[in-house]
C-alpha cells in the first residue's frame, strides 16, 4: 500500500481536470505536491481520511507539466497549502476557492439556489436561453437538484424535442420519477405563459414548493 | 516480425510458461475466458473538457491528430512521439483503467474487426513503457520491445483468453482488476494492472456517432449543464447506444467512472 501523505505536509498547486465554462461552477480534485521537495506531486484517484491523503498516484515535475500541456490537468500560477476538510472548487468566472467543506456546500447550494431562481424567471418571460444557461449552472452547482433537470425538460417540450425531454427524464429520475416529474414540466410550461406580474409577490409559489426528494449528498 | 508471428509466438511461449510453472492450458479455453475474451469491449476514457470535444467533433482523434488541426508540434519528450505512437487512438481492453478521467467511451468488438488492417495490440500499456514498467532487457530500446509485441486485431484476443486461464485465478479476475498469480512471459514488472491490461491502437480518428459504439459514460451533472454531451445522449438514446448518467459522491469522478463501468461490464458480459 502507499505511503499516506499528511495533509499539513502538503500543498496545492491545481486541480486534476479542465474545465468548460458550461460546467462551472465546479468542485475540483486538487493536485498536491510536497511542501519539502517541490518536485514531487499527487494525483487522484485518491481518498481522504483523519487529515491525510491515500492511495495518491505520485507524479514527478516534468510530467505534471505533460499532464497540463495535454489538457489533463490545470496548473495555478500560485501554490497554497493544503487543509484537512476544505474543498476547492472554481467558481463562474474560473476563480478557485478553497474553503472549509461545509462553507463551500453552502456556497454552492446559494449558487444553485439564485440561478434556479433566475433561470424560473427567464423561462417565465420566454428568454428560454438564459433559462437553460442558468439551468446548467444550477446544476454544476448542486447536482442534487432536479429543478434545473425539469426546467431544461420544459424548455425541450416547448421547443418540441421530445427526445431531450426523455433524457432530462432519464437524468432526474433517481430522485423523481415518472408522474412528479412530468407534473412539475408542466408547471415550469405553464409558468410561461403567464405574463409576468409587474410587482412581485410576496411569496410566488415555486413549482418545486412542497417537493422534497432530492437524494442525500453521501458523507466523505 | 509481422504482428501474426508475435502473435504465435507469445502463445507458445506462454504455454511454455505454463508447462514449466506445472499448470495445464485448457484446450479449448474454459467457456468463461472464450466468452470474456471474445466479447470485452474497448474502452477510451479521457477528462471532461477533452470528452466534451470529441462529442462535439464526432470523433476520437489521435495527439498527432489534434495538434495538426491546430497547428501546433507534438512535445519531443513525450511517451508517444518516443514510442512513435502518437498517432493513434488508444483504447484499453478493459473497464476504464486510465487514471483521472471522469467520462468514457467503449466501444464493439466489431470496431476491431473493422480496423483490423491498421489497428494493433499489446498485451500491457504502451505508455508504461517509458514511466511505469520495468523491461526484462533494459538494453534494449522500448520501441523495439514495443515492437516485438505488436499483436493483431482482434486476433490479440486468443492471447488474452490463453492468459485468462493461465495466468489468472479466474478470468474474471483480469476484468475485476485483481493481479494475476503469475506474471507471465512477457518480463515486465512494476506498475500497475496496466503492465497485464491489452491495449488497442488505431490510427488517426475513430467515429464516436457509428455503429461501434456500445456505451457512453458521463458524470450526470455535466450531461445536463453541458450541450455537446447532452446532445451525444440524446443521439445514443436515438440509437439505442447505452448512456449512463452517474453520480459522482464527492466530484471523485474516476472512481465513479470506473465503478459504473465495472457494473456495466459484469452485467452485460458475466
């Protein structure tokens, strides 16, 4: 078995994928590598547990720079340590941060709560590009969400794509199935012909209000 | 060499092998390593920017491909130029095995069968050549090793079913990932399952959208927020291509990948 690695030992100096601004924001795997030889670096796949790294795959300099240069990897031009329990993530405009895990959750789930808003709002006045941009964000963000999955399944039933529809479907059904989902499709539908009031009210009725089956996010 | 004769001749050095270790060579091959052998799929996995690409783009293509189309030179140091294989696509014969990927392909035998006039196999990763593995001759150059144990397509496949019932506990054990009892004849040590794993190589471009393809493999989240990869969803769900959404605990993709088509595999294959 290899060597575990104390987090305190180590620091970040990316994250092993790149991204597409069409899937951010992102929760991102980072890269470490030895606070006492700069030379040597780990990558996933890899777990955590009490604070140290396991079961990293040890890569040297050179071919970290490989890994990049091949689009594998993102390499920041900064490094920072490492904490036991904080997440990074890379936020709209391809920011990172790195946060304890529970203020990043918070943070994430703030984001996808504004861009389903925004995206409900944009379907509602016909802007059903916007509405399905946002939609992704939404889900990059919080991919417990199902809202998002059945915005973009209105938004295919109103552009007449039934096999999008089905495949939105597909995608939301380990949460919600058949009938709930559909009905809420069809609320998300309806809310689009109906004009947008000129003073919001104050508390409009969301079509997921009173659904709640969104699967627990599974402890690290 | 042709790739024929390395083909025969790695047989019959591994049934050498065998006889001297005291173990029989089934003959025919038990059922379990002819159907797994004959059947397993080819696997290409890559990272979620690349994997977006090539649904975009409608094909795999190889590195020197892609540096072509955008006019840029291959990196002189790198494994593939070193081992002159930069020019084709790789797949595993196996569940997904190249690590830090989050989505995937796999493809038909079939895809083999079609190729099989420029397409060739080894019996380990070429790539762990120069990083990973150790050569039992070190003087010898990698690309000549490399060389000398090119295998056709699909014939490869009857070294893989030989080595199923030789070298492993059980075939399904080089499905599964687990170590062989026996190394074999090859001489490499080091490394990972890569040093046992058969890998395919074909020139140039492999179309995705084509009747090859068995089975497509994303993180559900960037099906959705991702319009290239949900628009190759929808074309498989048109197809009646397999698509498999997963969720991904943590964002910890690759063992997701890797689970998912492990699942996939034992239930189409097993």
């Amino acid at each position: 078995m290899a060597t575990p690695w104390n987090l305190d030992d180590l620091e970040i100096v990316g994250y092993a994928d790149v991204l597409k601004g069409t899937v951010l924001p992102s929760v991102v795997p980072p890269v470490f590598r030895l606070k006492a030889d700069s030379q040597r670096a780990f990558l996933p796949p890899y777990s955590f547990n009490a604070g140290f790294l396991y079961n990293a795959t040890e890569v040297l300099q050179p071919e970290l720079e490989e890994l990049r240069d091949a689009r594998e990897i993102t390499l920041f031009d900064d490094v920072f340590p490492a904490h036991a329990g904080f997440e990074l993530w890379v936020d709209q405009s391809f920011q990172w941060h790195y946060q304890p895990w529970g203020e990043a959750e918070q943070e994430l789930r703030r984001i996808a709560d504004e861009a389903i808003r925004n995206a409900e709002d944009a379907l509602r006045k016909g802007d059903l590009q916007k509405a399905e941009r946002l939609s992704g964000v939404a889900i990059s963000a919080d991919d417990r969400r199902v809202e998002p999955l059945a915005i973009k399944a209105a938004i295919c039933r109103l552009n007449g794509n039934q096999a999008g529809e089905q495949l939105m479907a597909e995608l939301a059904a380990p949460a919600l199935k058949g009938k709930p989902f559909n009905g809420l499709v069809g609320d998300y539908c309806a809310s689009r012909q109906q004009p947008a009031p000129a003073v919001a009210a104050p508390s409009p009725r969301r079509p997921m209000s009173n659904v709640a089956c969104i699967r627990e996010r599974q402890a690290a | 060499m042709s790739r024929q004769a390395n083909l025969d001749g790695l047989c019959r050095n591994l049934e050498d092998y065998a006889r001297k270790n005291g173990i029989g060579v089934p003959n025919p091959p038990s059922r379990a390593a002819e159907r797994l052998s004959d059947s397993l799929f080819l696997a290409h996995s890559t990272s979620g920017e690349k994997f977006s690409d090539i649904c975009g783009s409608g094909c795999l293509a190889s590195a020197a491909r892609l540096a072509a189309d955008r006019s840029a030179p291959l990196a002189p140091g790198g494994a593939e130029v070193i081992l002159g294989t930069a020019g084709s696509v790789f797949f595993y014969l196996s569940p997904f095995r190249y690590p830090n990927t989050g989505c995937g392909f796999l493809f038909a035998k079939t895809l083999e069968s079609d190729r099989s006039d420029d397409g060739k196999a080894t019996p380990f990763d070429s790539g762990g050549l120069l990083k990973a593995f150790t050569r039992p001759d070190a003087a010898e150059p990698p690309r000549a090793f490399l060389s000398r144990n090119e295998l056709p397509i699909p014939e490869h496949r009857r070294y893989l079913g030989l080595s199923m019932d030789v070298l492993f506990d059980k075939p399904e054990d080089y499905v599964e990932g687990l170590e062989p009892r026996l190394p074999g004849p090859i001489g490499l040590t080091g490394g990972d399952h890569r040093r046992w794993t058969h890998e395919v190589r074909i020139p140039d471009r492999v179309p995705v959208r084509d009747s090859h393809l068995q089975a497509v493999f994303a993180p559900r989240s960037r099906v959705a927020a991702d319009p290239e990869v949900e628009d190759l969803f929808q074309w498989c769900a048109s197809e009646g291509v397999d698509h498999i959404a997963f969720d991904t605990p943590r964002r910890n993709d690759f063992e997701a990948l890797r689970r998912e088509c492990l699942l996939y595999i034992r239930r189409k294959l097993y």
